[in-house]
C-alpha cells in the first residue's frame, strides 16, 4: 500500500503516525481496563519481572525500552502501590533488584483480559492476514533502531 499523501504533496510522518497509534492504544487500553488499573507501562513492568529472575532496574531497561529516569518512577510508584518490592541481591549488597508481590501478582493477572482485549481491537483494524506481519514489523522497527547506525550514532 502506497502513502496517502496530503493535498500539499507531502507523505505522513511516520514518526507521527507512530506516535498518535501508540495514544490510541493507550486510551483503549484505559478505557477496557478501568480507571483503577494499569497503565500499560506499568504493566509491561510487572510482566518483564514476573517473567526474569532478580531483574534490576538497569535491567528493566534494557528489556522494557522505558527510559531510566522514567522507569525509576514507575517503579517507586509500583513499590508505593505495594505491587512490586526492592531489595539487596544475595550476590551484590551494593545492588537492587525488584520482585512481584502477591498483590502485584493479582494485578498483573486481573490487567491480562484488559491487555488480550486492547490488542484484539487494535489488530482489528488490519485485515487477519496482515495482524501478524503488522507485529512482526513493529518488532523489526524496535530492533533495528535499538541495534543499527541509528543507535550508534545515539551512543556518541
């Protein structure tokens, strides 16, 4: 499919697309899942440490994408919440590591229909033989940026 381009002759951003798609998941996101509940960083958080043994915050950046200083407050706001803890690693006092609580736990299980929901309704827009390659592309996007002569060039 070819861009649609606008009566001044220019293509859409796509930066702009990107970002505008990624509010529109999130809003869904909201709405399907309560005021109450997760945000979706937050719950990518909960699920990337219920998923890696003794992650650190280091860590959770390098998995999540979540910038540090963002990630910080998420994670002091998840701890607040009681739905993470923080504690000193049994290899390293120096170093912290963040754990699931029970509470943590319940949330990241009760948020999982909100999440199956959201992107059921964002891959509805794509025909069902497209749904896979859209996610496989977006995928591709991240890895390409995080590891090619873009992320270099970020680096120096």
């Amino acid at each position: 499919m070819a861009a649609q381009f606008t009566p001044n002759g220019s293509a859409p951003s796509v930066l702009h697309l990107l970002h505008r798609a990624g509010q529109c998941a999130d809003e869904l996101f909201t709405t399907i899942g309560g005021a109450d509940q997760l945000t979706p960083r937050q719950y990518e958080v909960l699920r990337t440490v219920a998923i890696s043994d003794e992650p650190s915050q280091t860590y959770l950046v390098s998995r999540t994408g979540i910038d540090r200083s963002t990630l910080a407050d998420i994670v002091r706001r998840l701890v607040e919440r009681g739905l993470l803890q923080r504690s000193r690693t049994r290899h390293d006092a120096r170093r912290y590591v963040v754990s699931l609580t029970t509470a943590g736990e319940s949330a990241l299980e009760r948020a999982g229909p909100a999440v199956a929901t959201t992107n059921e309704r964002l891959l509805s827009a794509l025909a069902e033989l497209n749904q896979d390659d859209f996610v496989v592309g977006l995928s591709r996007i991240i890895e390409a940026v995080e590891t090619g002569p873009v992320a270099e060039k970020s680096r120096t």
